[in-house]
C-alpha cells in the first residue's frame, strides 16, 4: 500500500504566551495544572492535491480565574495528498488523525518549549493526545 499522503513541510505559524504583570504570573504558577488543552484543526486547500492544515494548541485556565496567562501555538503543515484519495472521509481522517499523530510530537515539544521559557518549568502533559479517539467520538 502507498502513502495516502506525503508531508511537504511544517512550521509554527504563531506563538503567544501572555501573562499580564507579575502578580498574575505568581498566581497562575500556583495553579498552571489545572490549565487545559484545547485543540483546534482547520485546513485550507491548495493547488495540486495539497491541503494547509492548521493545528491550533491552546493551554488555558478554564476555570474563569480574573488572573490568568494564555499560551497558544498555531502550527501549519502542508500536505500533498495521493491521488488515490477520493472519499471525503479518507481525507477527514487525514487530516484530522494519520497528520496530527505524524506531528504531534514536534507540536508537544514546541508547546512545552513556550511554557517551559514562559517561566513554568514543571510543566508536562501526562497523556498523549488520541487523535483516533477524538476521531471517532466526533462522526461515530
């Protein structure tokens, strides 16, 4: 079986860490493991079979704390797809699981990175994101 899809390049696209004064630095250092990941994935077609994916991370307080920092990193990977790709569902599933297991990695690393020389050092994500099963939870 061929590749359904090939990965022609990879960048992060945007990064932000806020944290307004020092008290609210302070405070979220106390409480930065209650943060939370959110995720976003959108994409764009480009000419000849190759789609811009965009793999939004965002690490925040959801808890509605007045003192709070924000971190978010947007990656963009491009992709050309096989040509054998037809169904909607396959590229859905491309897009939306077999690219982001293929990037995750490097994403974790960057996100960790920007939190990490944000000033909290102890910061790591216990689980690893399953694209599969947010796949499946979303159109099963």
């Amino acid at each position: 079986m061929t590749e359904k899809f090939k990965i022609l390049g990879k960048y992060i696209k945007d990064l932000s860490s806020e944290t307004p004064d020092i008290e609210t630095y302070l405070y979220v250092r106390d409480r930065i493991s209650s943060y939370k990941l959110d995720i976003d994935i959108s994409s764009k077609a480009l000419k000849n079979k190759m789609i811009e994916i965009f793999t939004t991370f965002k690490f925040l307080d959801k808890e509605g704390n007045k003192k709070k920092s924000y971190f978010e990193i947007v990656y963009s990977t491009v992709i050309r797809v096989n040509e054998e790709v037809k169904e909607r569902r396959d590229l859905e599933k491309i897009i939306l699981v077999d690219v982001q297991n293929q990037i995750y990695p490097d994403l974790e690393k960057a996100l960790l990175n920007l939190l990490h020389d944000s000033g909290y050092p102890g910061i790591k994500f216990e689980k690893k994101v399953d694209f599969e099963n947010l796949y499946s939870k979303k159109f099963n």
